[in-house]
C-alpha cells in the first residue's frame, strides 16, 4: 500500500511533501546542537544528510510505510520544521509519529497544529488503531504537545538512547482510534519554550519495528 504524501494546511501552516529545495533549511535545522540536544542522534555535520533524508521521504513514500511533510508558515513563507508518521505496520494498524521544529518557532503551538492535522489525515485515510510516539523525558514541552493531541502516557524506558556518551531515558505516548478527537481543536501553550521535539526510532535491540523510524 503506497501512502502518497498530503499536502494538508492548517489557518496558519502548509504541510507539504519535501522539494530538493529543503536541503539547505533542513540541514539548519538538523545541524544546530540546540534544537537537537533532546534527539537520539547527533547534529548532521554534513550537508549531504539533508539530501539523504529527502531521498528518505520518497523513498517510505514508495514503500508506503510513512509520510513525512516539510511545515512553512503561511505569513511568511518560512520552513519552520517538519512533521510525519513512519513504521506504517498494516497488521498491528499502528504507526510512529515524529516531528522537529526550528527554534525560532518554538512556543506558538506549532507542533501541535501541524501533529494534529497529519493525525487527522492519517486516521481518515488509514486504517489506524494506534498511533506511538517517543520524547526524552527532559523535554516536557513536547510530552504537552503529546498530550494536548490526546496521546496518553504509557511509561518510560530507562536509560534506552545515548548520544555522545549521554545516557537518558524516553517517556512512551500512545494514541488510540477510539481516543482520537478530530474536531478537537489543539490550543498553543505560549509558556512551552521548550524544545517541541519527537523522536521515533527503530535501532534497538528487542524492540518491535514496526513502530519505531528514525530520519
């Protein structure tokens, strides 16, 4: 099943599928320490990630086992961050969500606009009965994100990422079908400066895969 990339907008965001004219932002983004201290990979040090990571999108595209979407803001045009589900498992119906967004655009909601209207596309188009997503239990800006799409928390796993010798541990969200609100509209927390950051992945021994990817 071949998931072809929405372009889906928002009253103050785009969602698009990513253009080879991203690579230049996108590697801004994923290159600076700040934005990415809650990640489970190092800051890209190279440009040519941001070209592989593209060439990733398409290529979960074709496999239909995701989508992710490139976010700019409406007002002014800026890429802002991105935004997407990976890990598609038609059998369990279950999915990953992950975002990462720009640190300038931090603190107005953005994440969460953007999370809610993939979300809303994801569980019309598929068959969806459950949506997983992961956050460094520092980062309690995006467990609100999580949390104010109706994503519940099912606990931690300790000590299961280290970054440059940085042992820490990630709380488990999970959203079920029957949890999902679509019309509820998700309001921005302007006291959430935090980074608003997701980390899906699927480099760990043990785990099941279909519910992890990493850009």
């Amino acid at each position: 099943m071949k998931w072809p990339t929405p372009e889906l907008h928002t009253a103050r965001l785009r969602l698009r599928p990513f253009t080879d004219a991203d690579a230049a932002p996108l590697y801004a983004l994923h290159s600076s320490a700040h934005v990415l201290r809650y990640w489970d990979s190092p800051p890209w040090a190279e440009p040519a990630r941001a070209q592989r990571f593209i060439a990733t999108c398409r290529t979960i595209e074709e496999e239909g086992t995701g989508a992710r979407v490139a976010v700019d803001r409406v007002s002014d045009g800026a890429f802002i961050g991105w935004c997407g589900l990976t890990s598609w498992n038609p059998d369990f119906r279950s999915a990953s969500l992950g975002y990462v967004f720009d640190a300038a655009a931090w603190g107005h909601g953005y994440a969460t606009e953007s999370a809610h209207a993939v979300l809303r596309w994801a569980f019309d188009t598929l068959d969806l009965n459950r949506v997983q997503a992961e956050t460094d239990t520092r980062n309690v800006a995006s467990a609100r994100v999580l949390e104010k799409l109706g994503f519940v928390h099912e606990g931690t796993l300790r000590e299961d990422c280290v970054v440059n010798g940085d042992v820490s541990d990630s709380w488990v969200f999970g959203l079920l079908r029957r949890e999902w609100h679509p019309t509820a509209t998700p309001t921005a927390d302007h006291q959430d400066r935090d980074q608003p950051a997701s980390r899906p992945r699927n480099h760990h021994p043990g785990r099941r895969p279909d519910m992890r990817g990493r850009p």
